[in-house]
C-alpha cells in the first residue's frame, strides 16, 4: 500500500537540501543516558550495542545510516522521543561506527543482513517476554529492508519502520554525482575512507587496492575498490544488483511502514518502488518534501521535528494493538 502522507513542509523549507542540512546540522540535542554492551559475534567480531531508555516494556532497535552513531541527530532525536514516552531500547552501530575499527575485514553494506538477524535474535533470547520494534535510517533501513525477505528473525518483532532507504543503491551512486548533492558525496565518500583507511593503522589487512582507496571520490569508485572485493561482489555494479531491497520487498511478510520523501536529494525518484511491489504488510508513506532523514515543519524559530513524532505515534498504535 502506497499512501499520500499528511507531512507538510513550511514555506522556508521546501528545499530538500535544506531539509535534509537543518535536521542533520542544526539543532543540539541532549543525549539520553546510554549503557553501552559488546556482543561477541561469531565470527570473532564484534558489535556494540548502545542501550538507552526503560528497559522492561516493549523494545526499539534502532540501526543508523551510513558512518553514523547514536551521537547522529536523528538517531539523538528519536531516543530521546522514545525516552520521554518511557521507551526504551538500543542502537546498534554496524562494525567499525562505534569509535572503534571492527577487528574483521568486512564491515557493512545495503545488504548486509546477518549482523541484524544475529542481534535481534540476541536480543530476543535475553528478553524473551518483550516485544521487539525496529527503525532503520537510509542504508540501515536498506539492510533492514533486505534482512525482514531474506533473514529467519524472532518472533517478537511485530513492527519495522525504515526511514529514507535506498531500495537500489545505484540509484544513490548516480544521484549523488549531480549538483549540490556531490557536496553529501564528497563528506560520505571521505568518512568511508577515513573509516578504511583506521582499520588498516589498526593492523587489520583489507586486502584492497590502498591507491584506488586514496583516488576514491564518489561512492562508485569507493563501493568498486573496497565495498565490493571486502564483501564478495563482483564489483559495485555486482553489488548495486545483488544489495537492492527493491527486487525482495514483496517478500517482506511482517509488519512494515517505510517514510520516503520525493524530493530525497540523495536518491533518483526513478527507484521508488511501486504499490505491487510492495508485501500486503507493507506500506509505504510518501511525502512531497522531506529531504533525506529531514521533514522538518514549524517555524525558524521554533521548528518541529515531525519524523521521531510520527515514527513515536506509528509504533505507539502499533503497540496498542497488542
């Protein structure tokens, strides 16, 4: 189901770069409490878990979008939403986000899904009376989307939301070479390589070409030279076809609400899946502006952040029905 969102961008934010810089950039908001704990993987890495909020009713997964954290606004700004609605739950940062280089050479991607199975079905195990929601942003709700098709997950899990995926990640590559948006690139692409390049002073051998890893200035080049051999593709149009959620979503089963915006300036329009596309559990809010992890409504002066109020509202209904 495809449905026309009631979102409405005030008239000095119709712009989606500046929806997308004012969420990302301006407002300061406080952390909540975090207790941070390290699950063991099996694979001898591992990944940290950031818990936040109360910590006996239902749960929130939260998994960030690319090179962020919990410190990320719009990560800060729903953990905080959760904890003054006395929820709770954690974020958990894919190998190498939480300030420290994973120990493995692999570390995450579009599609990559089993750290996600692996730690929703953690966490089940040691909540096993708790219901369980999860929220995935930009290339975590990718993962998120990829993990629901492909991935046994617990039963607990009675709702996802994802927020500004890219369901073809190819889509994003071409996009962000065009006008102001290879602004966004340049700063990713530089994080990404920043990223590569703390794992190889901390000893860990990548196994990838460190010129081309020093040449990399957009994502196809990056997704080419590191992404791709790290990970087992065939290179980054491998990885593009083999990662896209858009061709799994009708797969999709459980419960899904996903929030997209028209104007998303890191994203073509073209990769907006259509209404048979999708599951029969799954919907897909649309909305004219919004940015990327933007939609910002208010005034300069006292602006509202409707995404973690409408992502509060939607899992508060949803809990309500159980």
């Amino acid at each position: 189901m495809v449905l026309a969102s009631q979102f409405q961008a005030p008239w000095w934010l119709r712009n989606p770069h500046l929806q997308t810089l004012f969420a990302a950039t301006v407002r300061k908001i406080n952390k909540p409490p975090v207790r941070n704990e390290r699950l063991e993987t099996p694979d001898g890495d591992f990944l940290d878990l950031h818990w936040f909020g109360e910590q006996q009713g239902p749960l929130v997964i939260i998994f960030h979008g690319l090179e962020g954290c919990s410190d990320s606004n719009y990560v800060r700004g729903l953990m905080r939403a959760l904890t003054h609605a006395k929820l709770g739950g954690a974020v958990m940062h894919f190998r190498g986000c939480s300030g420290e280089a994973n120990r493995k050479r692999q570390s995450y991607h579009c599609g990559h899904t089993v750290d996600i199975a692996w730690t929703l079905n953690k966490i089940a195990l040691t909540h096993p009376k708790q219901q369980l929601c999860t929220v995935g942003f930009s290339i975590g709700g990718a993962a998120l989307l990829n993990s629901l098709a492909q991935e046994r997950l617990p039963k607990q899990l009675i709702y996802s939301l994802v927020v500004s995926p890219p369901f073809e990640p190819r889509s994003g590559a071409n996009r962000m070479n065009k006008g102001f948006s290879q602004l966004y690139q340049r700063f990713l692409v530089k994080d990404c390589v920043k990223a590569a390049k703390a794992k190889i002073r901390a000893g860990i051998d990548l196994g990838i070409d460190l010129e081309q890893l020093e040449k990399a200035k957009t994502f196809w080049q990056f997704d080419h030279h590191v992404t791709a051999p790290l990970h087992g593709f065939g290179g980054a149009d491998d990885y593009y076809n083999r990662a896209a959620p858009r061709q799994r979503l009708k797969q999709i089963e459980r419960s899904c609400h996903i929030i997209h915006a028209l104007d998303d300036p890191f994203f073509e329009q073209s990769m907006i899946p259509k209404a048979d596309e999708l599951g029969e559990n799954t919907i897909l809010e649309l909305c004219q502006h919004g940015g990327h992890v933007g939609f910002v409504t208010g005034s300069f002066w006292k602006p509202n952040f409707w995404l973690e109020n409408r992502l509060l509202q939607l899992i508060s209904q949803k809990l309500k029905e159980y």
